[in-house]
C-alpha cells in the first residue's frame, strides 16, 4: 500500500522518466527517421507522382499525362508479356523450392552422422551472391561445353540450348533459382519440424498411422504456417527478380525471360522513359505490398507489438 | 524396425546424392578457375584441371579493373555495416525499452518500409541521388545503406526477450539511458550484433541493383558489377569469368564458414519469430 506521498513521488518520477525516454528516443531514432522520409517515402510519393506525367529525365519540363502512362501499360505487349513471364517464374520457382525446401528439411531433422556438413552444403548457396550463381550456372548451362549437356549426352540425349532457347531460357533461370534459395527456406522448415511436439508422432504411432499417414495427418498440417509464409516470402522475392536474368539471359532470347523489374530497368535506364517506368514501378510496388500483408498476417500471431 | 532402417538408409543416400549436387557448381567454378581456355572447349566434365594453372586470375586482373572491383565493394560493406551497427542498436534499444509517445507508430512505419521494394522506386531514388550529385559516388553507395529495418528488427526482438533487471538496477544507480546503453546494453546483445553485422555485411557485398544503377564508371563499379560486365563482354572466357567469380565469392564464404550459427539463428530469427 502506499501512501498518498510517495505516490505522488512515483508519479512525479514516472513523469520524468517518460520525458527523457521522449527525447532520447527520438535523439536514438533520428537517423532512422531521416532515412525512412528521404529513402523510403519520397521516393513512394515521387513515384506515384511521376507516373502521371511524361518524361525524359534530361528535358527541364514533365508533360502531364494523368491515367495515361497506365492505360498504355494494358497494352503494351512488352509489358503484359513480361507480367506473364513473372507469374510463370514466380509459380514454378515457389512450388519447386518448397518441395525442395521441405525434402531437405524432413531428411535432416534428425541426428545423424554428418548431419552438420549436409546442412552446410544445402545452405552455402543462399550465401553467395545472385551474379556470383548466375554466371556459374550459365557456363553450367553452355549447350556445347557445358556439364549439363555432357552429363545429357552419356545417356545419347541432346540437350537443348537452355539460356539461349526460347522454350528453355526460363527454365535455366527457375532451375538456378531453387538451387540459390531452397537451403533459406528448408532452415525455416527446419525451425517449424522441430516445433511439433513428440507427442504427436507418439499418438500417430499408437494408432497405427504408417510413415506416410503420419506425414500427412501430423506433419504437413503442422507444417502449413510455415508453408504460408515460405510461399508468400517466396512470391514477394520471385516478383522482383532480376540480376539472375540481367546476367544469364539479358531478357531474351526473343524477349522470352523479360519480366517485371527488368522492363522496369529497360524503360528507365536504356530508353529514360521515367514517367512510364515508375508506372511500371507503382504496379510493382501495388502487388508485392499485397502479398506482404498477406505475409505479416501469417507472422502476425507470433509477433507482439 | 528393420523396414524402417532400410527406408532410412534410401533416405541417406538420396540426401548425400542431393548434397553433392547442391555442392556442384562450386566444385566446377572452382576447377574452371584453374583450367586453360582451351581446355574448356575440349575437356569433358572432369572437375580436375588437366594443366593447373592462374591464368584465369591474371586474365580477370588484365581485362578489368577486378581490384578496384573487390576494394570498392569492401569499403562500401564495412562503411554501411559499421553504420547499420549504430543507427539498428540505438533504434532498436528506443523501440524495446524506452517510453515515449509515437514509438509504436515509428515501429510500424519501419515495418511498413519492408514492403517497399527497392526495385519498385529505383526511379525517384536514382533523382533523388541526382539531385544530391552523388550519382558515382561512394556515397551513393553507402549513405542509403547506413539503416537496415531487418537489423532493428533482430535488435529490437533481442532485447524484448532479454530480462530488464540489469538495466533497471543500472537506472536507480544513475546511469542514464545513453550510461545504459553503452555499459549495460551493449555487452549483452553481442549475439544478436554478430547476427546483424553478418547478415548486412553479406547483403551489402552480394547487393547488384542499386550499385548498378547508381554507378557510372569502372572506378566505382562493385565487385557484383564488375562480374555482370565481365560476363557480357567475355562471354565464353570462362576460367577467367570463374577467377572473377571465386575472388567475389572469398569474403562471403569465409564469413559463413567462421559464423555459421549466426546466419541459421537469423533467418529463424527473421521468419519465425517475425
């Protein structure tokens, strides 16, 4: 119990405690704010605005436009094509790096010999850089001197151009990308696996649930929260890809591996078409923002604010 | 039991058969880097170099600047991790434990930077950096750099699951929240600083997009620059493209052999825990 004096003195203290948390807080927080108004919303609201007008980046005047920049982007064929290209990548690049992703994950979430190095190995190619693997895979891929077409011919297959075939150019890049990612995602499966309690597996097993009954009544279900959010993170960084086709492909062959970011880059820093490229870049933004909420809607019951 | 056995030895073996293929590449570029040019035309897959030899690292040297590639992408790396460091445990420390009025609001709006893309408004950045005039410049690459949400976030997370005893008896002894901060803070968040550095240093030194665009010339270009140039002009040069590619990939792999345990612990940390 306290008395009405000391109270007073708590609360006299409590008042003065949250002044100087005020300033120093906000002294602690200044260059991230500084940051965040300069780096990150400018740059949104110039976005926003420049993609109602035209403009070369070099000529003094922006011409107005309104909706224009973004009536012409439904039909430009470029353009449309290049959203098609993303959604493909995107679909085939996910699905492939959680079936990747969970296969590791269920084949290392348990004590073995040499358990350590194989979660080195399928981790290690997160580590390096997108180039550094977009230009290993593209000699991987060379249709004359490449591996992948000499380990095709000891089985008389001849394999296709891969980068530089139109049917194939994707592929490369999908193929190079679940490689670069799967060890990220199969670490968060990993971290999932091991929060599912014993028990579980013991009542799958008293009630005679084979391995793969257990797998889908037990695992797979505990397993969709960490499913969700794999596939949405996945979705967010497949719609912004990018270096992989900048260095294995430059967009082609015949514009078959032109997606999103690199028509964006394209019609800003080769033709400086400013306005219509931040238009480009809004559709952009408008679509990952999306999946990101979607994102911090799964993370959300793990998180406390 | 003796059919579950069995089952686990297929497993093993599928997972070893995975692992050398996940390891591949590596092997190959490195191999590459020690073969001839015309060794790549007539070779078959072997991955051992039939006449050992640096030429591929002297080529790379001879046909770009790959030094002040790799120089400038250090100094860039440290500078912005170095900075990140700063600017994600002081912010991070005023969203865990300091109380004032508009916290959680600035919580949510460094959150909400996440969802922006920065390939999504490269535009207004590229003009904004033109107007500043650092287009080419060392700052272009570094100020922009300097604040990391991913890093507060691992900070602020850290500190929220840290127990406040310490700091509260270092408060009523009449330290002040700076006092605190450095004595008492500082000391204790050594791991999840270690995650921090690593993980920006790393993000820095592989980053292509934004040194892409706001680079000009051979002089500032970074080392994930430097590559993607090399490859369009050499385009079947490859000991010499994989010399390049083994010396960008040194820095990166040496941090993730000395501290494995920090990159596991951060995308946990990241995904998991939020």
């Amino acid at each position: 119990m306290s008395t009405p004096s000391t109270l007073g003195l708590k609360k006299r203290r409590k008042h003065h405690q949250e002044r100087t948390d005020t300033i120093w807080g906000y002294f602690y927080l200044s260059p991230v704010l500084a940051w965040v108004a300069l780096f990150m919303l400018f740059p949104m609201l110039y976005m926003i605005y420049l993609s109602f007008f035209e403009w070369n980046f070099i000529s003094p005047v922006k011409k107005f436009v309104g909706l224009g920049n973004y009536t012409q982007l439904f039909t430009d064929q470029e353009f449309l094509e290049s959203v098609v290209h993303t959604l493909q990548f995107t679909a085939a690049s996910v699905l492939l790096t959680i079936l990747f992703a969970l296969g590791i994950a269920l084949a290392l979430n348990r004590s073995f010999r040499g358990v350590g190095i194989l979660r080195t190995i399928f981790y290690s190619p997160v580590v390096v850089s997108m180039i550094a693997a977009a230009l290993v895979w593209n000699s991987l891929f060379d249709p004359n001197f490449g591996t992948i077409n000499k380990f095709l011919q000891l089985f008389g297959i001849q394999g296709p151009g891969w980068v530089s075939d139109p049917d194939w150019a994707l592929w490369s890049i999908i193929i190079m990308t679940v490689w670069k990612t799967m060890g990220y995602y199969a670490v968060i499966y990993l971290a999932a696996l091991q929060g599912i309690p014993e028990s579980y597996y013991e009542a799958a097993s008293l009630d005679g649930a084979g391995r793969w009954r257990t797998f889908t009544s037990v695992t797979w279900p505990m397993l969709m929260p960490a499913t969700l959010l794999i596939g949405v993170m996945g979705v967010i960084n497949s719609f912004q890809v990018f270096a992989q086709v900048y260095v294995m492909t430059q967009g082609g062959p015949v514009g078959r591996t032109n997606v999103i970011v690199y028509y964006l880059y394209e019609r800003a820093f080769q033709f400086f078409q400013m306005g219509y490229a931040s238009a480009i870049g809004f559709v952009l933004f408008l679509i990952i923002f999306i999946f990101t909420l979607l994102q911090f809607k799964f993370v959300d019951r793990k998180l406390d604010f | 039991m003796k059919q579950s056995r069995f089952w686990s030895r297929i497993v093993y073996i599928v997972v070893v058969i995975g692992a050398l293929l996940t390891l591949y590449p590596y092997l190959w570029m490195l191999s590459t880097a020690f073969k001839t040019q015309p060794e790549i035309y007539t070779s078959t897959m072997s991955l051992i170099p039939k006449h050992f030899n640096l030429q591929g690292f002297a080529l790379a040297f001879h046909n770009a600047p790959v030094g002040r590639f790799l120089f400038n992408s250090m100094f860039i790396s440290v500078v912005s991790t170095l900075g990140v460091a700063l600017t994600s445990i002081t912010a991070g420390y005023a969203l865990a434990r300091l109380h004032f009025k508009g916290r959680d609001t600035i919580f949510l709006l460094v959150l909400g930077t996440m969802m922006i893309p920065h390939q999504a408004t490269i535009i207004p950045s590229y003009i904004l950096l033109n107007w500043f005039g650092w287009i080419n410049e060392y700052k272009a690459l570094i100020i922009p750099q300097m604040v990391y949400p991913f890093a507060i976030f691992i900070i602020r997370n850290f500190l929220l699951s840290m127990p406040r005893e310490l700091e509260e008896a270092a408060m009523i002894d009449g330290c002040n929240r700076n006092q605190t901060l450095m004595r008492i803070i500082l000391p204790n968040i050594l791991p999840a600083a270690a995650t921090v550095v690593i993980f920006t240093f790393s993000h820095n030194w592989n980053d292509f997009f934004w040194p892409l665009v706001m680079t000009k010339t051979d002089e500032m270009r970074t080392i994930q620059v430097g590559l993607a140039i090399l490859r369009t002009q050499f385009s079947m040069e490859w000991p010499m493209l994989m010399a390049a590619t083994v010396m960008s990939s040194i820095p990166v792999f040496a941090i993730y052999f000395a501290f494995q345990r920090f990159f596991v612990k951060g995308v946990v940390g990241s995904a998991v825990k939020g």
